[in-house]
C-alpha cells in the first residue's frame, strides 16, 4: 500500500483545484485515503502540510470521534435511549443509539460542508470511531448529492480494488469514492 507522504502530493492535486473532474467520474465528491496503524502519527503532520499547501481554499478539520462523543453529550442521548427501553419492550438499546448517531452525524456533515461553502474542504480524521456505531458506506451513501464540496476521509485500514477493510475487521464494498 502507498504510504501517506506518497499520497501527499496527489491530495494537494485533487483539493487544490476548482476542477473537480475527478469527482465527475465517481459522482460523489469524496476520497477515501486509507492508511496504516503505523502511520497514525504522520497523519497529523500530513493535514498540517496541507493547509500550508492549500492556499485557495478553506480547510476544515473534523474529528469523528470527537463529533460522535458531542453528540452523545449534547443529545443526553443514552439517558434518553435507557429511558425509552425502561419504557417500551421491543426497543434495541445498541440499534436506536445506532440510528440516533448516524442520522445527527448525516446531519452534522450536510451542515458543515454549507457553513464553510464551496471554497471549502472537509478533511475528516478517527474514522475507526464509526466502527462500532454503523458501518460507513451507509454515511458515505447518505451524504452522495447532500454535500458538495471535496471530503476526505483519512481512513486506518487497507484496501483493494473493490473494498476497504476498517480496522482490518470491517470490510465495506460498493464505495463509489475515490480510493487513494
């Protein structure tokens, strides 16, 4: 797999630019830049490079880790879901706060990217977060045609031609974004 300072260069090519050609061909503007444990720590320094390379456009940093816990947080989201259970028989503790999550952080997304408009870029980092509240490709399918502007999503798993491997314990297929 191509490391993260080989995918440097590539990154700043395809955000740097009004010319979203590539994103034409997928139909969605989002990459899916997978990377190694090991390298974990590089990332940052790679986002740091990028805002001072990307000079024409504004980059947003979001951290889904931190934006799931805020939601939790500021939806008193388990309280309420235990309270639900407590009261109805057939609710699914796991699934409800599943469905809740993923549904605030579809909203949060579509938000984001109209708050920072079309001169703007999302780079998305802790995507391992996810993992255990809903499988991404449904967040990624979601945001097609909601959000405009290039999202990337650093990625901690391996790839092949036709899927991503989260964790190296969840695999996800039928990912229209571009795989770096």
């Amino acid at each position: 797999m191509t490391t993260l300072g080989e995918k440097f260069t590539k990154l700043v090519e395809l955000l740097d630019n009004h010319n979203l050609a590539w994103a034409r061909h997928s139909g969605v503007p989002f990459i899916i830049c997978p990377y190694e444990k090991k390298e974990h720590m590089e990332l940052f320094q790679i986002i740091e490079r990028l805002k001072q390379y990307i000079q024409n456009f504004h980059l947003e940093v979001v951290n889904m880790e931190e934006v799931i816990f805020k939601i939790i947080e500021e939806n008193e989201t388990i309280d309420g879901i235990i309270e639900l259970e407590k009261n109805e028989a057939d609710i699914n503790l796991v699934e409800e706060l599943k469905e809740l999550l993923l549904e605030e952080i579809r909203d949060y997304f579509v938000s984001k990217a109209k708050e920072i408009g079309p001169n703007g870029r999302l780079i998305v980092t802790r995507i391992g977060a996810t993992a255990i509240y809903f499988n991404f490709i449904r967040l990624l399918s979601y945001l097609e045609g909601r959000v405009q502007i290039p999202v990337v999503f650093f990625y901690p798993g391996t790839y092949d031609r036709y899927s991503v491997n989260l964790l190296g314990q969840y695999k996800e297929t039928a990912l229209r974004a571009l795989i770096l």
